[in-house]
C-alpha cells in the first residue's frame, strides 16, 4: 500500500494525538503552536501530526496569520471527511479500535461522576431498517456534537466525551 493509500485510510487516525488534534479543533482553528498548549504536547510533534492530518484531508487551513514576523497556519477540523471503517485493511481497523479504546480511557480518568451520562454497549441482531435507523441516528449525534462544538473552556461550556462505533459482523 503506498504512502498517500494508506494516509486517507484509517490508520491515520490510528494514533491517540491525532484523535486529540481533530476533537480540539473541531471547535476552533488552531495554529500549531496554540494547539500543542492546549493539549501539553510540543509543537514540533503536534506540527507534525497536524501535517499528516490536512495531507488526509481531515483538516483545512482556516486562515494564515502573522506572528512575530512569520506566517502562521491555523487548522480547523471540518468533520465528516473521515475515511470509512470498510476497506481491506484489517490490520488497520484493529490499530484504529485500540487507539479508540485507548483514548476513552484516557478520557475516562476525567468524568465528572455524578455528571449526566448515557452509555450504550449492545452486540445484537437487527432488521435491515432498523440497522440503517441506528446508523442515520449516529450520523445525526455526531453532526449535532460536531455543529455545537465550542473552543476549550468557552464561558457557559462542559468537556463532553463522546465514541460512537457502529459496524455490521459477520453471521458468527
């Protein structure tokens, strides 16, 4: 698979600072350096995962700005470019399942817990139409989250977690 192949699949996302990166500037656009103090990570590394993840199309330049006498590019996340969880290569949906569970534990370790939550775990049979209404619904969360999402520590904001994974199994 070559390089560019592999970049717009999922193994791009595949890394725990990248799933950061995207859930960061969903809500704001970010220079490199700005996002790398949000998220206590160097500018150097966050620049780099930055790079990866416009060159896979999953963030856009939003605007460029002058800082202390150079040009600085801001990054903003437009969600629902995501490459798909159904291509053929296996090896790269389990990378991208163990970075997604890594990163809800990692989220975990900061719930709030008596704040409101709602969770969900179900392998179970469906209907063709009731399958595609549960998809269309997840679509509609992940819009909804996405559309609402504020820049960190906005006044009258709460950090929410939210990993939603829905995918059809093999008859087994």
């Amino acid at each position: 698979m070559s390089e560019k192949a592999e970049l717009v699949g999922l193994r791009v996302l595949a890394h725990p600072l990248r799933l950061r990166i995207l859930s960061l500037l969903t809500g704001t656009a970010m220079s490199a350096a700005e996002a790398a103090r949000e998220l206590g990570e160097t500018q150097a590394n966050v620049s780099y995962h930055l790079r990866r993840l416009h060159e896979a199309g999953l963030l856009v330049i939003a605007e460029e700005v002058r800082i202390q006498g150079g040009l600085a590019k801001r990054y903003r996340h437009v969600p629902g470019g995501s490459p798909p969880w159904d291509h053929d290569d296996p090896d790269a949906e389990q990378l991208f399942a163990a970075t997604l569970a890594d990163e809800l534990r990692r989220r975990t370790e900061s719930r709030v817990p008596s704040g409101r939550s709602a969770i969900t775990d179900a392998e179970v049979w469906l209907t063709p139409a009731d399958w595609d209404r549960a998809v269309e619904v997840a679509h509609q969360l992940g819009e909804i989250l996405h559309a609402a999402a504020r820049p960190p520590r906005s006044p009258g904001t709460r950090r929410v977690s939210a990993t939603v994974a829905l995918f059809e199994m093999t008859r087994s």
